[in-house]
C-alpha cells in the first residue's frame, strides 16, 4: 500500500456523529487492508470531511481494495479521490499503478503524467512512467524518464536496473552492462539484473561471464525457467552439451510444456549425437509449436543421422515453408535427396 501524506482533516461544523478520531486515521493508513477499508470507510462517510481529507481515505481504500484483488472497486474509490483533491499526487500515482497492473498501459501513463506535473521530481513515477513506456516498446521516451529519475537520485538501483535492461533490447550491450553494474552494486539482491546482465554479456559472447550472472540470479530465484534456459544456452555455446542438458531438462522438469525448453534439449541432444532423444524433444517442441523453422530443421538433421532420409526430406521442406531460403535447409534438403536418389 502506498504510504500516505500526513494530513489533520480540517473537519466543518460539528456532525452528529462527531468528527474522525486519531484512532480511525491511523487505521486508515496502515494495516491489514480489511481493516483499513474499514476505518477509511468511517472517514469518507462522514459529512463533516473536507475533500483534501476524504481524498487521503479514498487513496487509501482503493489502494487496500487492489491489494484484495477488487479492481473495480479500487477504481472508483482511486478516480473519485483525483476528483476531489486534484493537487494530491498520491492519488493519481495509486490510479496508475492499478491501470498498470491491469496492462492499461495508455491510461496508466496519462495518470503518471499526472504526477509528473504536479511533482516534477517524484523518482517512483519517472520510473514507473518509463517501465509502462518501455513495456509499449517506446524505447527512447522510457529512456528520457529513467535518465530524469536518475538526475533526481543518482543512486536510485531500480531504475539504473530498467534503463539497464532497455539499453539491452536496443542493442546497447555495452549501456546495459555499465547501469547493471551499478544496479548490482546498490542491490545485489534483485535477481533480474543479475539476468538482464547474463544476456547482454551472452550477446557479447562472454559466455563464461553470463554463466556467472545466471549462476546469481537462480541462486535468488532457483526454479526459474528463463534463467535456466539462459544458462543452459551460454554452457551450450562453450560446447558443454553435459551441463547444457542438465538445465535444459531442470527448465523441463519445471515447465514441461514450454516448447523452447524441448527445442534447446533436442537440439543438444542432436549436437551430442543422441539421435533417439533428440528426435522426441523435437516432436514435443513441434506438437507445441509447430511455427519454429529450426525445430523442423534440427529434426531433419537427426533424421538424416538416423538413415531415414525421406523423414528429413519432408522436415527440411517444411523448414523452407516457414523460412524460404533458411541456408541451412536448403543444403540440407539437397543432401537427403542426394541420399535418397543413391
């Protein structure tokens, strides 16, 4: 729950019920969020209430209400409360993260906008603002809101670590290793920047020091399948097929519907000559994706391994269907029919 202003509600003339005691207020802030809808509730129904003062209830009803999973009734406490008080950033900070936890991404901004012009140095909005930016893929606006958070508080880990993992999916490797540097330095405990690390070096072929980054993101987070996929490809490009299928078959182990994870085992079966195996993690990953070019084409290679070379044949031509002109199938493809033509 968000924390809130400290704020005396200025109350009018005497109301039957008598004003709101410091013991509802103080209910109203913190607590299990039973009890604060309970307490806020006594607030906003008195008549006596200011709109500043019923506005603070309201944030924080709505803000109990969305941590009770009831959206709807989150909404219109978190709208009604930047109705009454539109000078109050807090509401409008509480609205946009709901929109955000919603995927309202467009709505989500606007309410951070919000904040924005009513303070203009609030880092946790710049840096939300930036994350649903970066999440729509406008790289370059999500960028311009983590530099500003970072101006105000240049120590501010989680958005060094975001603006860290946007540099990485524009291409700036070298970007995103110097702010997950810093990120880590302040937090070493957040297992996503230890990731996002792994994959920028992995793009600059440090295989060793992805390895190691993954190796500290699951030793936060050990079930974690895209970590363990991460690892198992940087072991499987060092030609360490032995520890590369031993996280690609934890990744299965834990997801065993995930077609990448079958995918990335069978081809490294494949790799390791282990035909038989190879062959039945890619038909897994093909039941379940059947749009995967490479998997039809890593197929086929174990066929032809395996002697059945119309298998291959009819594997290399559906590779070519889904990518016309994939090098690799079309060489392929002329070698089964060479075999099979002898």
């Amino acid at each position: 729950m968000l924390p809130l202003k400290a704020l005396v509600p200025a109350f009018l003339a005497l109301h039957p019920h008598g004003p709101a005691s410091p013991l509802d207020w103080k209910a109203c802030r913190q607590g299990a969020p039973d009890r604060v809808i309970i307490a806020c509730t006594s607030i906003v129904d008195l008549s006596g209430v200011n709109d500043a003062a019923r506005a603070v209830a309201l944030i924080a009803r709505g803000s109990a209400c969305a941590a009770k999973k009831q959206p709807a009734r989150a909404l219109e406490d978190l709208r009604q409360a930047t109705l009454l008080d539109p000078r109050n950033p807090d509401g409008f900070y509480a609205l946009a993260g709901l929109y955000g936890r919603q995927g309202d991404l467009e709505q989500a901004i606007l309410a951070y906008d919000s904040v924005i012009r009513l303070n203009p140095k609030h880092v946790l909005a710049l840096t939300s603002r930036g994350y649903a930016r970066a999440s729509r893929r406008e790289f370059d606006l999500a960028i311009a809101d983590y530099d500003r958070a970072l101006k105000f508080n240049p120590r501010h880990a989680k958005a060094l670590r975001l603006r860290g993992a946007v540099h990485g999916l524009m291409g700036d490797d070298a970007g995103a290793i110097a702010d997950l540097d810093r990120a880590i330095g302040l937090d070493g405990r957040d297992w996503s920047a230890f990731f996002n690390r792994a994959i920028a070096k992995d793009h600059r072929r440090d295989y060793s020091g992805a390895v190691a980054d993954y190796d500290a993101a699951l030793r936060l987070r050990p079930n974690n399948v895209a970590a363990l996929l991460g690892r198992g490809a940087a072991h499987h490009h060092m030609g360490a097929l032995d520890k590369a299928i031993a996280d690609y078959s934890l990744a299965v182990g834990l997801a065993p519907n995930n077609a990448q994870a079958l995918y990335n085992r069978g081809t490294a079966y494949a790799n390791a000559d282990d035909v038989e195996r190879a062959i039945a993690d890619l038909d897994r990953a093909i039941g379940l994706d059947g749009s995967n070019a490479l998997a039809f084409l890593n197929r086929a290679g174990a066929y032809r391994k395996r002697g059945d070379f119309e298998r291959a044949l009819a594997d290399y031509d559906r590779a070519l269907q889904l990518k016309p002109g994939l090098p690799q199938a079309i060489a392929g493809r002329k070698l089964a029919l060479e075999r099979l033509r002898n």
